[in-house]
C-alpha cells in the first residue's frame, strides 16, 4: 500500500525516489504490549545488524499507526506521534521509541482522572525530550480549545486530526484488526510474531528479502 508524502517520517529505507523491490509494513498501537515487544526488537536489536544492512537497499519498512479504541488513549497518543511526523519527520521513529518505552504512563488506570489537554501536555513534554523536536509546536497542534470554532463548531478536533483521518481510513481498507499486525509486500505476513528474536529476524530477512 502506498504511503502519502506528507507521511515520509513513517519509511525507513533508501535515501531519495529509489524503489525498493520488497515492503514491510507494521501496524502497531502504541498503547498494546505486544507491538511495544515487537518495536523493540525491530529497531533496537534487528535495524543495527549487518543483515537488515546488507538487505536494507532491497527493503523499505513502514510504520502504520493502528488505533485500537477500545484504548481510549491511543488516539491521544497516536496524535502525537503524528505530530511529531508532521514537525519533525526525522524524528519520528526516535519518538516512537519513547512511546512504547512510556506506554503504561498512557494505559487506562493511569490517564483515568486527566482531562484531555492534559495528557496532551505529558505527550508534548515527552516529545521535547527527543532531539529536534520542539516541545510547545507539539502542544499547538495537539490541544483542544474549549472555545467553540468560529462557525460555531464544538468538535472541530485539533491540529492533526485531518493528519489522522486519512490514516485510520487507509487501515479499515485492508481490514486490519489485531495488534500487532505485519504486511510483507501487501500480505499478512503470519510468521512474523512479536516474539520473534534477533536470531528469528536475521533468518526470516535472509530467506525473503534479496
């Protein structure tokens, strides 16, 4: 599945308009265990092998947002690494490693007795903590106003919802559900577990990616 432009910060592969022969695409929620276990295998353990190196030029990965809103967080969440893309796109894939890293300060119990806007503040200040990325231009995008618009509106969303839309919409087409889930070259890829080891990766990118 194609990825807009304006989504560039979600890609890792080949500098510049090289097509890569093979796509692997990962729909992960930050606020789900399972894809935090397999984030971090992918980009702290698998990204810096000789392996992934040696293939990479054949490869490009994308990092598909999945909202799972029986998390109501997750949007909250999903927001701000969107925000992040949209200021700082180099940066995007950094910050995701802080999300999944913080992910329980986002689960139910602990977001319960905040507002809205305030866990917007937490996710921006997180944010700041990255390199490059400006703490106050993320809250800007993310907060709500409790001013109605001026046509009146009272649910116009905040900064990155039209962002977010074309996201959400491009998942529901290739009915993806579950958490994690992995595409390779446009199917599921039903080997692939979030269990899998540095070993298990190393073995699965040299027998199908060349």
């Amino acid at each position: 599945m194609a990825l807009a432009p304006k989504y560039a910060g979600l890609r890792l592969g080949p500098e510049g308009s090289k097509q890569t022969v093979h796509t692997l695409e990962f729909f992960l929620d930050y606020v789900c265990p399972f894809s935090a276990k397999m984030f971090k295998t992918l980009y702290t353990t698998v990204l810096p092998t000789t392996t992934y190196k040696r293939v990479s030029p054949n490869l490009t990965i994308i990092f598909r947002p999945q909202i799972q809103p029986w998390h109501p967080s997750s949007t909250l969440v999903h927001e701000a690494a969107l925000a992040v893309q949209k200021v700082a796109p180099g940066s995007f894939w950094a910050f995701s490693e802080k999300l999944f890293e913080h992910q329980k300060d986002y689960f139910d119990v602990s977001v319960v007795n905040e507002t809205r806007n305030k866990i917007y503040e937490r996710l921006a200040k997180l944010a700041g903590s990255v390199q490059g990325v400006d703490e106050g231009k993320i809250f800007e995008l993310l907060k709500i106003s409790d001013k109605p618009g001026e046509d009146g509106s009272l649910n116009s969303g905040n900064g990155v919802t039209n962002d977010l839309k074309p996201i959400v919409k491009a998942n529901r087409l290739v009915g993806i559900h579950v958490t994690p889930t992995v595409l390779f070259n446009g199917l599921v890829e039903n080997s692939i577990s979030s269990s899998f080891t540095k070993e298990q990766w190393e073995d699965w990118l040299e027998k199908n990616v060349s």
